[in-house]
C-alpha cells in the first residue's frame, strides 16, 4: 500500500518563517515614505528611487542566488542573503543623503533575492510530491502575504515610538532571527534522470529558445510594476488622495483616525486577503490551465485598477481596492513558478525562475521609480497609476500563447 505523501514538511514550515520575517521588513517601505521625505526635505522621486534600486537588485540577485544555490546548497544561499539584508538594513540607518540610501539598497536588495521565493520556492518545489507541489508553493507564497499582513503596521507602531533609522536596525535583527528556521530547509533533489543529466547551460539554452519562456518573463513585468507602485506609494497616495476617515465610523472606532494610519492598513488588508487568493490560485493551478488563470488574474486586475482610479478615493474604496486587489496579489507567485517547473522541469527551477523574476523586478523598478519621478512633475499619482492598467492589460494577452507542456529535457539545446 502506497502511503500518500505529506503536504506539510519541515521544509514548508522553515520556507514559510523565512519568506514571512523578509517579507514583513520588505512591505514595510512605503510606510517610511513620508517619514524619510519630510526628515532630510527629499523630493518623493528620491527614497522612491531607493525603493526602485532595491527591487532592481532583488531580480538581478534572483538568477545568481538561485544559481549558488544549486551550486553550493540551498542553505547557504540563504545564509548569505540574510546577511546581506541585515547588513543592508543598519547601513541605510546611517544614510544622510539620496545617494548613499540609493546605494545600500543594493544590499537590501540583494539579501531579498537571498531569502525570497527564487531560492525559497526552488527548495519547497523540489521537496513537494507532484501531487502537492502546488498547493506547497501556493502556501509558501501566501507566507509572503502573511509577513505582509503584518509588516506595514508593526512599522507604522514602531514609528510612533521610535525613529526611523531604529525601525530598520529592528528589522536587521529580526531577518537574523529567521536564520533559526535554516535546519528545516533540508531537501533532496528531486528531479528526473533527465534533467540530473542536463548541465546548467544546456538548460538556459533551451528556455531562452523557447518563445513561452519570453512571454512568461514579459506577462510577469506587469505584476512586478504593479506591486512594486502599490507597496512603495500606495500608504502615501491614500495619506494625500483620500478623504479623512469619519471621527465617529466604524475605521476611528478601530483606531484608524488619520489617512496615514489607513495607508498602512490598506497594505496589511492587500496582503491578508492574498493569503487566500494566493491559496485559492495554487488550488486551481492543481486542475486548469495555469495560463489562462493568469490571463484571468491580470484581466481582473486591469478591471480593479481602472474602477479605482475613476471613483473618488475614499476610506470605503481604499478598503474594496484593497481586498479585490489583494485576493490577486500573490495570486500569480505559484502559478508563475509552477509553470516554470511543469515545462523546464525543477533540476534549475531557481535560476529559471530567477530569470523570469528578473523581468518581474524590472517592471518593480519602473513602478516604484515612475511613481516617484511622475508625482514630483504632476503633484499626483493618477498618471503613473494608468500605466500600470496598460501593462496589466498586456500581461493577460501575453499568456494567452504560452504552450503549456513539458519540454523534452533530452532534447539538444
């Protein structure tokens, strides 16, 4: 009698702490928008710029990390991208100008790529049985929402006690403190014969001959732009753009009096209700086509935005923005990765997936860093908020060609 395999392991558990704990810090950035703007007298374009340079760095340490990971072991990737974040993180405490903040967050960055889902998901992946691969992606991703639920708002608390500069020497401890979980994350290389026997040149060959390898990198800038202006502006767009909450509502009653509260609420609402969007996408991922449940997320995605941005902006629609948006958030994470190993297989499943996240982070990059430079020239988000439908739009007709099945990894590059 065959024993039917486990979907929680020791190496889903140790996944899960370590993405939430990085995950929680990195969410956390748009609430010291305002805080590091107003402290030196910074134009908005410049601490977003940071912001950008960091989710640059992250995509571009994606391929690397998950490169030395299969190299080198999963475990002391992680390690090192831990010290990089923590490093990161006390350094830009000492920062007194643009250009010094700018360029420690290559650290951060870095350290994100080191402890996030490229390397993170790599090691869940293999460790899944096929028949719970995607419902274990799908929860370390929702992992990320949690840290997310929970990140903006501890950093709004800690403000509020403390300067900013201590805020981020907190967080540095605490990435630290997740290196606790590492002993879990012990996996064997699950892979067939095929692709133990493929090097990892013949597999980049492959992929980047592949046109469905192109479109999903292209189909996931848009995601990357999306998130990456939402994280970074959205607690300062609804501080300026909504109305104040009503002194005797429901939000005051819960202790959300001001906008600036409100903003930080709305990233924890995003990312508690992707904890089951993100759930709900890696069960469907499991039965229907994982391209046509993308097409559907950015469609749905392009529909929330444009609804948003034509309605006046109040407590009750920032609220409705934040659960729609939120229940597709993350959703594209297990479908995305998921596709990657169901066609190019799970031997260099972190450097392929390193790569499409690569695009994903440039697409951040141009979010965060347009949301800046655009507000400083119009006083505004509404334009930069536009183009992130457009490219919404263009993400779901992308996907639409993807042929969905497994390559012939004995096939010559």
């Amino acid at each position: 009698m065959t024993t039917k395999a486990p979907l929680i392991t020791p190496v889903l558990i140790g996944g899960c702490i370590i993405i939430l704990i990085g995950f929680a810090a990195r969410a956390s950035f748009g609430v010291f928008q305002i805080p590091i703007a107003s402290e030196f007298g910074w134009p908005r374009s410049e601490f977003s710029l940071a912001i950008a340079i960091q989710n640059l760095a992250w995509g571009i340490g994606q391929p690397l990390f998950g490169a030395f990971a299969e190299r080198f072991g999963d475990r002391k990737a992680i390690i090192l991208g831990a010290l990089f974040y923590a490093a990161g993180l006390v350094l830009s405490s000492f920062a007194v100008t643009p250009g010094t903040m700018q360029l420690l967050e290559f650290l951060v960055g870095f350290g994100i790529a080191g402890t996030g889902f490229g390397v993170i998901l790599a090691v869940v992946g293999r460790a899944a049985s096929d028949e719970n691969r995607s419902m274990a992606l799908g929860i370390a991703t929702a992992a990320g929402s949690a840290g997310q639920v929970i990140g903006a708002p501890i950093a709004e608390i800690l403000l509020g006690h403390f300067p900013w500069q201590t805020v981020f020497i907190i967080f540095a401890g605490v990435i630290l403190l997740s290196l606790f979980a590492l002993p879990m994350m012990r996996s064997e290389k699950m892979a067939s014969r095929a692709e133990l026997e493929q090097s990892l040149g013949q597999a980049l060959k492959q992929a980047f001959r592949d046109p469905s390898f192109s479109l999903i990198a292209i189909g996931f800038f848009s995601c990357g732009y999306q998130l990456g202006f939402i994280t970074a502006h959205f607690p300062a767009m609804v501080t300026e753009m909504c109305g104040t909450p009503a002194p005797d509502g429901m939000l005051a009653a819960l202790g959300i009096s001001t906008t600036s509260a409100l903003g930080a609420v709305a990233i924890s609402v995003i990312g508690l209700a992707n904890i089951g969007g993100t759930l709900a996408a890696a069960w469907a991922g499991k039965r229907f086509s994982k391209k046509y449940l993308l097409a559907g997320i950015y469609t749905a995605r392009t529909i929330i935005g444009a609804t948003f941005i034509l309605m006046p902006i109040t407590p009750t629609s920032v609220l409705l923005f934040s659960v729609a948006m939120g229940s597709l958030w993350l959703a594209t994470v297990p479908l995305t990765s998921g596709l990657v190993a169901h066609i190019y297989g799970l031997r260099y499943m972190g450097t392929l997936y390193g790569l499409v996240f690569l695009s994903h982070q440039i697409g951040s990059f141009l979010g965060v860093w347009l949301g800046g430079a655009l507000y400083d020239v119009y006083g505004d988000y509404t334009l930069v908020w536009w183009v992130g439908i457009a490219v919404g739009a263009l993400s779901a007709l992308v996907h639409l060609p993807i042929r969905e099945r497994a390559l012939n990894l004995m096939a010559p590059a």
